[in-house]
C-alpha cells in the first residue's frame, strides 16, 4: 500500500500539540460529593449574559483536564491520576515482571521509525483469585466504590437532591421499560452494575480515567474511533485525535490504530486520556502474525490481551460470537461481513475448519480481563453492512451467542456490554434493541449508528445519527459515532468533530425522548435565550459555540448584532419572536394574555373539542 | 436594516448563471405511460460499470430541463410548456383583463433598483364557477386527469408493471395503516385525490410544471425554501436558488421572498420551475402595507391572492387556523410565537380585537384558489418554537382548527395539505401523526422537521432530519427542509444543498421503512457496488456523488484506487469485503458456502433457538 496517500498526520491544529483550553463561554469546574472532599467530579458551566437573571447552566464534561486553563498539560508526563488512592486502597498486587514491550508489539518498528514510548510513569497492577476486583464484583458484594460515588455525581450533574419538575420529566417520558431515578445514588449505580445493566469501564491500571457509566438507566453515551495513520508524525498528533474527540464530547474513544508502533501509540494515548479506552485486541494480534488470518492463535492473542492489559486498555471488543456455524449464513449475503474483526474470525474459522478460538477459550479471556477490570464489548462480528442484510438470520444467531457468552462472562465476575448494528432501516430497528435485552440479560447495548439507509456515502454520519438517536430512546447505551467519511476513507479533523456533535445530537434526543430528569435543562436555557434574543447565550448554550457564532457572523458579523432583536433569516419586519414580545406587550395593555388564557380556560370545553 | 449584511447574491457559481448539465454519473431519460406516446416523464438512470451485469438505476428526477444536456436553458424565454395542451383541452377562459403588475407588487422599487420582469410568455387563465377546475373536482367527477396519469407513471418510476418482490416488500414494512400499492395505477391517483388523501400541486398557469403527487400512499416528498436577498444583483441569480434545491432533490420550492422586487422575482422564478412554487401571500400583503401588521385588511389580502394566482403559485400557506381565542394561549410559552405568518395574525387580532380576517373569510378565499387550482396549505401559525412548547394547548387548538378548515376548502373543491410542526422531542412525533390524520380527515402532512431538540444551533438540519424521518416513516407526506444555518441566518449555496441532501435521506429512509415497493432497489444497488469495489458505482449511486467521490479521493486520489479492493478507512489488510470475498472463495473450495448454508438450515432447530 501507498503510505503517502495514509499520511493524515498534522491532525492538530499545529503539527506535534494538543488542544487546550475552555470552550467558548464556558468555564471547568469541579464538584464533590458530599463527604468526600477528595473526589472532583468535573463538570463544564455556561454563564449567562446578567439580562437573563438565570444561574449559569452546568452540562456533563468529557474533556478532562485538557478544558482546565490552569492545568499543565505535558503529554510525556500525562495526566495526574484520579484513582491512584482508590486502587492503593484494594491492595492489588504491583505486578514485578511485567510483560514488557517485544519489537512485535510495534512491528519491528526501529530507529527513526519507531515512535518513543511514552516516558509518563506507569505501575502494572493484577488483582488476584479470591479477591474483589471488578466493579461487578465489589457491586454483587454489595460494595459501593469510588467509582460508583464519582459517576453517581457526574450522572446527577453534581446536584445535591433531586431537581425540581424531575419526577414530572420522568413521567412525560417514553422509556420503553428502563427505570431512570429521579435522583442517582451511589447504590443505584451499585444495583445496576450487579443487575449487569450497567458498566464502569476502569482497568486498574488505568489511574488517570475519570470514572463514567454506561447503561441504559443513565444518560445515554456516545464513542468516537480514532486509529493511528501510516505515518506518524509525532506521538502528539496521536493524542490529539483523542483530546480533539472528548473536547466535543465522545465519553469513550476506540484506539482502532493497525500497522507499526500501535503499542507505543498507544501507551502515549492511555497515559493522556482521561475517559475509557477501548480496542480490538484482534488488530494487534494480526499484526503480529503479518496480517495472515490462518496464522493466528490464541498464543498470539492471549499474550496481545495481557500486553494491552498491562498498559491500562478500559475496554476489549471480544469477537467471540463469530462461530464455525455461522460463516455459512453469510452466504447469501448482500454485502458479506463487514466487521473487520468478525470477517477476520471467519476467516480464520474458515481456513482451520475449527471452532474459533475466542470462543473456545471464552473463559480464559473472561479470566485475564477480570484481573484488570476490562469490561467485555462483545462484539458483533456479523452485523449486517446493507439494508439487505438486517436482522437476518447471521446476526441474530450471533447476537444469540453473545447473550450465551454474557452470563459467561458475568459468571466470571467481569463487566460486558453488547455490540451491535451496522445497517438497519427504521422499522427494524426496535426489534434489535428488544432482542439484545431479551438475549443478553439487559447487558448494555453499543451500537454502531445504525445507518438508517445506503445511498447516501458523504453523509452518513446522518443516516446512522438517526438510528442512532431512535435506538438511544428504545434503549441503547451507548452509540458509536459515525463521520462523514464512512465508507469513504478516513476522517480528519473536521470530520471527527462532525461524527462526535452528531452524535451529541442523537444521544441527548434520546434522553429528552426517555424523560432523563435533567435533560431539557439545556433545551429550555436556549430556547430561553433564543426568545430573549441573547445571542451570545444561544452560541454558549449550543454543542458546538464555535460553528453557531461562525454561522451568525457569515450575515450578520456586527457586535451589535449580538443583542439584535432579529437576525438574517427573516429581518427585523418578519421576526416572529420580536412580534411575539410586542404581542405580549399589547396584551399586557389590553388584559394581560395570561389572564385572557385563565379566562378562556375557564371556559374550556366550549370553545375546543379536548385532544384525546 | 443593514442591506449590505443581507448581500447573499451571487448565489450561483458564476453571477448571472443557473447550473446546468447532468449529474456526475447520469444521464436524464424520459418514458411514456402507455398509450401516452405525447406524455414524456423525466427520469433519471444511473448507469452501472460492464462488470456489474446489472441494467442502469433508475432514479426519480425532479431537477426539470436543466439537467438535459440537450436543453437550451434561457431564463428570459423560461421552461417549455409541459401541460398547455391539457389545459387547453379543459377549455378554461383566458382572462383578458388580468390584474396585471401595480407598483406596490415591487414595493415601488424603480429604476435601477426595480428586477425588470421576466419576458418570458405568459397567458392567465381563470376557471368558472360550475366548471371543474381543481384535480379534486375532476377526481370526484370520476375523471382521470392528465396529471394523474403522469403521477402514477412518475410514481412507478415508469415501470409498467409490478416490479418483482414489490409485494413482499410491502409486507416487510411497516406503514402505520397507509395503503401503499404494490403498483400506482392512475385511478389509484385519482381516488387518493378524491379522498382527500393526496394533492397535485398544479395552478392552472403554471403550464411548465412538471406534475408530482403529495400524500402518504406515495413516496415522501421534499420542499426546499428560497428567498430573495435584500440586493438583488440578477434575476438569474433567483432562478439560481430554484434550480440549485431541484438538482439536488427538492420537490417543491417554496418562494418565502419579502422586500421589494418580490412580484418580478416570483415571475423569474415560476417561468423557468418544473417543480410546484408555494408561497405565503401574507408576506408580500404585509410589505403593502408597509410591514405593519395591523394595517393588513382583507381587501389587501385577496388582491394579492389574485396576484399570485395569476402569476401561477401552485400553492399558498394559508394562516387561517390562528384565532383570536388562541392567542391567549401563547402566554406561558418558552418561546411565544415562532412562524411569522403566525405572529402577524395574531398581532392583527390582538390589535384589533377581532377574529381573524383569514378565518373569517376563508370561503372567498377558497373560490378564489379553486378558480385557479392552487392548493391550500393551511399554516401551523402556532407550531412549537422550542421542545418546551411542544403538543401545547395552543398548537393543538389551532391543529382542531385546521380540521374544521379543511372540511371547508374541500366542499369547496379545493386540494388541501396542512403544516405541522417544528420542535418535538422524538417521543411527541407520532400523536401528531396521529392527531393531525384524526383531525384533518387525512389530508396530507407537511411538516417542518420537526427539530428533535434544541441544543445544536448549526447542526438544525441533522436535529431535524432525524424527526423528519421518523414522521415520514409516521405517515407524513412532505418534509420542509431545514439547513445548517436555521436560527442563525440565512443559509448559502453550501447550505441549501446540505438541507436537501439531509431530507432526501429523511425521506428514503421513510419510504424504506413504510415498505414502499421500490425504495430499496438503489440500497441493494449501492450495496452491491461497494461489496464488488465499483467505487464509481458506489458515489454515482449516492445522493451526492460530487461529495462521496471528493471525500473519497482526499484520502486515495489516484485513478487506480476507483477499482481497489480497499480504501483507506481500513487500508488493504483489514478490508472486511475484501477478507468475504476470501471467505468466500476459500468456502466455494471446500464445499460451497451455499450449500453448507443448507445444511446448518436442515440441522435448523438443533443449533439455534429461533428467535421470536
């Protein structure tokens, strides 16, 4: 392959940094829970301009430290660790011999082509047989964790007690069966994450994370894919894809990297990221093997899994649901297997005439992700790539193996969640999610959009950012991002930041769909500032600040115009709302509208025909 | 106001231009309804590469003339007659005594700042009380119109017969109680006409439309909105607009222009449109009055309509359903009122205190659009303006009111479609699917959006794609687009194509999910495509294939690439296709994937629970 056509490397916005600093109008700050000073559960503040005589509005942050002006962001020394205490409290075991890196993890890289490692200090922990070491497990002890207090304060917003109107939210809400509190307690968290509903993604030996959950019961998350380029500039650039993806709000980042230095890109990765990182061991294991399917082994993934594992990896997509058997269901596909993992297995299945090893040696996987903590994202490695291929028999076979290797899994004592589609119209997209609960035990569902039609290659990241906003309300927990370039090629920097608002958008539809207590929070402080012709508060109050001024400004550029009681899309003759407030004035003069709507009222059912 | 802020002109590529010749890929083709050799209905086919062995996709067109390379496209001369001979043939009266151009018309614009009048031809006729006129008094008749025979044809995408598996589709859909056919015959037309159902928006003198069908037993259309900048450099540049939204895919075009020049543009626009133009008379009665809402009367009104109609607008948003009594009703809102046909009728009502003059007069107002078969498209002054205000009081009472009003224009022989919102959080989208069929007898669905929620200022046309999507699927007829710079401004070329592209995906993907027949044909041709590397197949398959090939090619330029087996999502080792058609291939050697599929289905219940 041509590796100059690879080269998107220059991901930042200067060659070797990361970004920093606040988003426009925002400020970081940290709350604690009460009675535990120690913990900052971080969270972002948008001000209000002093016309509005409203609090500023506080929103969930992924972006770590990176939004902090006051942090000092040095990528070789990494972030400071948030759990570094908890863990020392558990008493895990510092592992003395290590693994270790081998030339392999990085391809042979050497010399000018092989990138450093990170130098950012690191100790390997293992926890041991007998003791507690999964949040599952501290969970079915009934044991409360740091972690479960600190994502019981993050779900809540930092908030005290429950907010106001949050039982009436609630019940507006159509949540299909999911049980959403008015109110999260660090034991509601502990109950979910014993019931298998949700997960805390936190390998021990990842101290920097800050700890968040990802269950259906709780606010509705969203994953974004970064994968090295084939050729690396510098290890910054690499960190920068992830900074750039959590700064817009991805709560989990996929590392997807292939080719050379993945174990050394990786570690500068792990050391700089303060939200859970996931992986397909599989792609590392292949590399290692030359990129020959037949040619793995589970010698070879085996000993990938623990590499990774050691380095802090949060989460592993598992492709153990690909079996033998379900190679021939394909067979008569439209678009065959379009996992890359799962079309690996298949292969490989297929080349040995065996039962794949990853489910043949589930249970050792299930042992050796337990000693770290890495929760199970079952993967599924036959999602179907077209509409043609929906809900057929290939994945739901596999989605049924999957459900078999969840109470595996949970056996074991480890944390899972459940992959899934890929390519699936509207009307067949609730019978995956009601399927999956049914098969899985209520596991938390991860989907990939789903892509809600084919035919439109540039703007997939709408076609999935429809399904996946519907199957966010019917249920799904977490929704992995799709770009623009899908299908295409790979994205860049705009394209990321467009994948992750996106996303955004379908996950916090869902919430407001599900009744989330807190979620229209931030849709009535904008429709507010919206009707108040607060400019500036619109802008803030938005995802993306940046793009919402840019777009104003294009017509309307003048600061004056910040505080215009019109803007370019109608004038100052035909805006609505500056008529409304001059309606509201008249009527005030008249009458007052709201007593003119009481005395109406009163009189009910004369004048209307009631809504049934 | 600031006219320079406004300056959008120079819409086109080139000022003084519109964009003509075909789509990357296509080739526009025209077919006859049997026994119509005199009928030609513009298609457009999508040729494959030889090695597919697959005929060429063919495509519903709504882009007119300017995508035949064949055409000699002169705006001063505008479109060919499409439907003159028909007319002819109804024997309606040429009007010799038209209304004619009054300086208001223009806003008394004059020498160099008047947009001289368009030269093209144009003759007025009117109908006569007894005669039919109206698509729905001749469908009531029992009489097949001309239009009806071209819809179904268009509909059918001049297939003359039930396309394979048509049925098996429709079963596999879900179209909440529509009745789609497996095959569009005319009298199916004719009686969705009839019943109120559906509408063919088509003025009498507006001979060069090309005629489409609006309802929900046939595909789900798009409307695109244009307006005048407030420095207006060319009339092409208006006509630019127009011709841009239809290459793209929008069915109709709705003319919202306000200021001075808004007769000659109109004129511009509706000579040179194969698609139907809707407007909202209030805006230029308003500007007649000097933009001061309660100086409207009806006198004004109706001259306007008269006006218009003779100028040929095909349909006319009509704010009938704001009353006096509803205003009140607005008080406790988040965001008051929001469509601007609404705030002004409720600010006349308020000032006058009095019922609107629109209510009051809405039968004069149906002689007139009858006279000419302009179709109602009765205004949702008092839709939502924020999730807040969602299924409100108000929305719901104006929505019975449209009910009541609808009745009316039908007894009156007119066609009538009705507006919806807005802002609905997914989990209100369906009631007012349901509400507005309950209430409205069934008479098409024009929504705009609706916006899923209000946190992504510059995202508006994805927020609002998702819920367009889901109330097509619902049974919406026709979409309003929405674009990227909603609430902030008024969007540019870029921006008119992203909106149309994002509600062409709405709309497909509302058509998939209802079973429409044909819908998935271009899904499983694209799939097709990109499971062989047919990369050109793929992007020329695609809504927007300049934009696939471009993204494409960021990343993989080279000529030799459009054939790869890979691109450079995955690059070549990791290509999933690429690894299945290995699969495959290794699978055909030993025992044939195919077959070994029979044998797992024999062994069917032994290795899979079925799933329910």
């Amino acid at each position: 392959m041509d590796d100059q056509t690879l080269d998107v490397s220059n991901f930042g916005p200067v060659p070797g940094s990361v970004t920093t600093g606040p988003i426009e109008g925002s400020a970081k700050i940290w709350s604690s829970p009460e009675g535990r000073g120690d913990m900052r559960v971080p969270f972002r503040e948008i001000a209000l301009h002093p016309s509005a005589g409203e609090p500023p509005v506080r929103v969930y942050d992924t972006s770590g430290p990176y939004t902090d002006p006051a942090a000092a962001i040095d990528v070789e020394t990494g972030l400071p660790s948030v759990r570094g205490d908890w863990l020392a409290r558990r008493g895990f075991a510092r592992v003395e011999s290590t693994r270790g890196v081998k030339p392999e993890d990085n391809g042979f890289a050497s010399g000018e082509y092989l990138v450093s490692p990170c130098p950012a200090a690191h100790r390997v922990l293992r926890g041991a047989t007998g003791q507690l070491v999964t949040q599952y497990e501290f969970a079915r002890a009934g044991i409360i964790t740091d972690e479960m207090i600190y994502v019981a304060h993050r779900e809540n917003l930092g908030r005290a007690a429950m907010i106001e109107g949050a039982e009436a939210r609630r019940a507006d809400g159509e949540d299909f069966g999911a049980n959403i509190p008015a109110f999260i307690t660090p034991d509601f968290v502990r109950a979910e994450i014993a019931a298998g509903r949700a997960i805390i993604p936190a390998n021990i030996n990842h101290p920097e994370l800050e700890p968040m959950i990802i269950g259906r019961n709780f606010l509705v998350k969203i994953n974004a894919n970064i994968g090295n380029s084939a050729v690396t500039s510098s290890a910054a650039d690499e960190v920068e894809k992830m900074v750039w993806a959590i700064r817009w709000g991805a709560d989990t980042v996929m590392d997807l990297s292939t080719g050379r230095n993945i174990h050394n890109i990786r570690d500068w990765i792990l050391r700089n990221a303060p939200v859970p990182i996931g992986t397909v061991p599989l792609y590392q294991a292949l590399e290692k093997v030359g990129g020959v399917a037949e040619k793995l082994s589970w010698e070879v993934y085996r000993d990938t899994l623990i590499e990774q594992a050691e380095q802090g990896v949060d989460y592993f997509t598992i492709h153990a649901g690909v079996r033998l058997r379900h190679v021939p269901l394909t067979a008569h596909r439209t678009t065959g297997i379009v996992s890359r993992g799962g079309s690996i297995m298949a292969a490989w299945c297929l080349a040995h005439h065996r039962e794949s090893f990853l489910y043949e040696h589930f249970e050792e996987i299930c042992d050796i992700m337990r000693a770290y903590d890495i929760s199970f994202s079952l993967g599924d490695g036959l999602r179907p790539g077209s509409i043609a291929d929906a809900n057929d028999a290939a994945q739901f076979a596999e989605l049924e193996t999957l459900g078999e290797l969840t109470k595996i899994a949970w056996a074991k004592g480890c944390q899972v969640m459940i992959e899934g589609p890929g390519h699936v119209p509207m009307h067949k997209i609730k019978v995956n999610m009601e399927k999956q609960l049914r098969e899985c035990g209520e596991a938390p569902f991860y989907t990939l959009g789903p892509l809600t039609t084919d035919i439109a290659p540039g703007y997939d990241h709408i076609t999935s950012g429809i399904g996946a906003a519907m199957i966010g309300w019917y249920g799904c927990a977490m929704l992995c991002y799709v770009t623009p370039k899908e299908h295409l090629g790979l994205p860049d920097r705009s394209d990321v930041k467009t994948g992750v608002i996106t996303y955004r958008i379908a996950a916090h539809a869902a919430d407001l769909a599900k009744g989330h207590p807190a979620a229209q929070i931030r849709d009535d402080a904008i429709s507010r500032a919206r009707f108040e012709f607060r400019w500036e508060d619109q802008f803030n109050l938005g995802l993306d600040p940046d793009t919402a001024r840019r777009f104003h400004d294009a017509t309307l550029p003048k600061e004056a115009h910040k505080t215009a009681h019109f803007c370019s899309m109608c004038g100052p003759k035909f805006c609505s709302m500056k008529i409304s407030h001059d309606i509201r004035a008249e009527a005030e003069r008249q009458d007052g509208l709201a007593r003119m709507s009481e005395s109406f009222a009163e009189q009910g059912g004369k004048l209307y025909v009631p809504a049934d």
